[in-house]
C-alpha cells in the first residue's frame, strides 16, 4: 500500500470511529472508548516503557519528544506529562482533528499532519526522546524501514527512542503468503472484505538492528510485544543514540600471569564519530574499563575488581588511539579469570548496557 493509500485509509478510520481505530477492543467499537480510559491507556504504557530506562542511561534533559503516528494524541497527551514540548506527528488529516480537539494538555502539546515518507519538518537531532507505538506495523517495508533511520536522524545524541513493530507472523503459511506476495495477499483481503483493512507489516530483527546501527544507534533493551494481536510476533525496541560512537579494537597483553603482578593490557581505541559533528571527546569521565570475573560473565554476577585507563584528550573524532589498563591482581587465587574490557562514563553506564559490544579476554594467574 503507497502512502497516498495508507493516507486515505486512516483518514476514513479517523472520519468513522478514531478511538477504536487507534485501541481496537471488539467492546469499544462503535464509539464506545469512555475517554477517560482510553487516555488512562496512553499514561500507563509510557509509565511501562519508563520503567525499562535506567535514569543514568538517558542522559538528555526532558525538553522535547515526538510521538510518531499520534492517532487521536493517546500517548502524546501522556508525554506532555513528561516532557516541556510533545509533538504528534500522523499521516491521517481526521486523527489530527481528533487529537486537536481532545488536547488537554494546552500549547506544549501540538500535533502535526505528515504525508511524506521522510521527517523533514524537524532538522538532525531535534527531540530528546521518541516513540512510535502499533504505528509502523501498519506501514508497508518500503517506507517503514526509511521511517525508522529517520527517527534516528531527528533524535538528539544522547537520546532515546523506543517503538514497536512486528517481526513475521506466527504461522508459517501466512509467513510464505507475506514473504511471497504480500501487496497481492492484501489485496485479495480487501476484495474479501469489501471495505478498507488494516494491513499489517513486519521486518526481522536482523533488518531492524542493522538500520538502528546505521542510524547511529545501538538496541540496549529488546521487549516481547503483544499489541500486534495473535498472529504476529512483535517487538518494542529501546535505542540510545550515543553521543560518540566509541569501538574498542585489539586488546595486548599477557595471558598468563605471576600472582601479584601488575601487568599492562593496551587496548586500541576508535573515535567512529563524524569529525564534522565536531564529536571530540574531551570529558575525563569516559573511559576504557576492564571487570574482572571468576568465569565468564553472566548479567548477574559482580565483578571482582574494576580498571581504569584514560583516554587521550582530546579524542578527536575520526581518530584511532591506545590506552593503557593496569591491571593490580594483588591477592588474587591462582586460577583462570575473564576480563571484560568496555567503555566507562564514570557515574552513569557501561557502554555495552547501550548495547555496543565490549572485549572478553581470558587471563590465568599462577603462583
């Protein structure tokens, strides 16, 4: 379906009976959503989705947030209760109107009509946080994958962003149909139904991840999600935008080593940050990290001992480089350990709880 279709279609659900179409629960049909419960929806999912972002990993101040695909402003009226300024964005000219009209939220909250397949109404990193809920799994692959790189485009560094779409349906003929002849298969669904549907799209994960990365971003928190229905599996995916993007390379040192020694480990840095963002690093809180444990790391277990080595400052984007970790192993057992090498920014994250990849190095003390 074009977008010039996918507009026509969401103009006559939101002409028809906007709240259901946006929550589509067989009891509420017919203009039965109290409004009430139907906005009491839109803060406990934000509520729900909160609880997922630990407060040191979104390190932006709360000023502005987009809601991508707003409907009748559910879980943009929710944000405004966050955030200075929400923006609602939709494609359907009758759910703007709605949203206008059902706006508790005064002037810091103002909804937006985009037909285009981009979001050039907003330049690079205008938003602190995102969202996009039960909207790009009614897009066709074509534009929702364009949509997603554009909703990284227009969040902030050091930003979040947080949607949900879906990934393949359940059963495997559906899945063939789909994969085979999707633009035929929902066309002979309309023919069946005489009316306009909703159609439903996905994209694997493998696909999402790859455009969050190009985007700039990186997945911290995958989340199983069940607002596609039965048929779908689906998923909500959190995003940080990182401010610089830092890659760890090899890591040099010894394997085996005497108790009580202090041996060296280099580990060779990247600045991949675009040098025309001037994304020097200069902040003496970010570092190179190294954990030690007394197996291979699991997420519940504590470390050991934690290292520290400083970066060059600045770091120039663009920029390769070498820090050195010492690493004081003073009083520990003989016996094989593993170390966990990461960005640090002291007092806030690991790198790798942004869900950027960190080194595992395999050391032995002997006596």
């Amino acid at each position: 379906m074009s977008l010039k279709e996918l507009k026509a279609v969401w103009t006559e659900f939101g002409k028809r009976d906007p709240l259901w179409a946006v929550l589509t629960d067989p009891s509420r049909k017919g203009g039965k959503w109290d409004l009430d419960d139907f906005f009491r929806t839109g803060r406990e999912e934000i509520k729900d989705v909160l609880v997922h972002i630990k407060p040191n990993l979104f390190d932006r101040p709360q000023r502005r947030a987009l809601d991508f695909g707003c409907g009748a402003g559910r879980l943009t009226q929710a944000l405004a209760d966050i955030f200075e300024e929400v923006v609602g964005l939709d494609i359907s000219p009758t759910m703007i109107e709605q949203a206008n009209k059902l706006n508790r939220r005064g002037p810091g909250c103002r909804f937006l009509l985009n037909d285009r397949d981009d979001l050039s109404l907003f330049p690079d990193g205008h938003f602190d946080f995102v969202y996009s809920s039960i909207t790009l799994q009614h897009i066709d692959p074509v534009y929702s994958r364009k949509y997603v790189q554009e909703l990284l485009r227009v969040l902030a560094p050091g930003g979040m962003l947080v949607f949900q779409i879906p990934e393949r349906p359940v059963r495997w003929t559906d899945r063939f149909f789909y994969r085979l002849a999707r633009h035929q298969w929902y066309k002979q669904e309309r023919k069946k139904a005489g009316d306009i549907i909703m159609e439903m799209h996905g994209l694997s994960r493998k696909k999402v991840t790859r455009l969050v990365e190009r985007g700039g971003g990186a997945v911290f928190f995958l989340q199983t999600d069940h607002a596609s229905g039965e048929k779908w599996i689906a998923w909500k995916y959190y995003v940080h935008k990182p401010r610089f993007n830092l890659r760890l390379g090899e890591a040099v040192g010894p394997k085996i080593i005497r108790g009580g020694a202090k041996p060296s480990l280099k580990v060779r840095v990247e600045n991949r940050s675009p040098a025309a963002a001037g994304h020097d690093l200069d902040d003496p809180a970010v570092k190179v990290g190294a954990k030690l444990y007394p197996r291979r790391p699991r997420v519940s277990l504590y470390a050991l001992k934690e290292f520290r080595a400083d970066l060059p400052r600045p770091f120039s984007a663009g920029t390769t480089a070498e820090a050195e970790l010492v690493l004081d192993l003073a009083g520990f057992a003989p016996g094989r350990y593993w170390l966990y090498v990461d960005f640090v920014w002291d007092g806030k994250f690991w790198f790798s709880e942004l869900g950027l990849p960190p080194l595992l190095e395999q050391i032995q003390i002997r006596r």
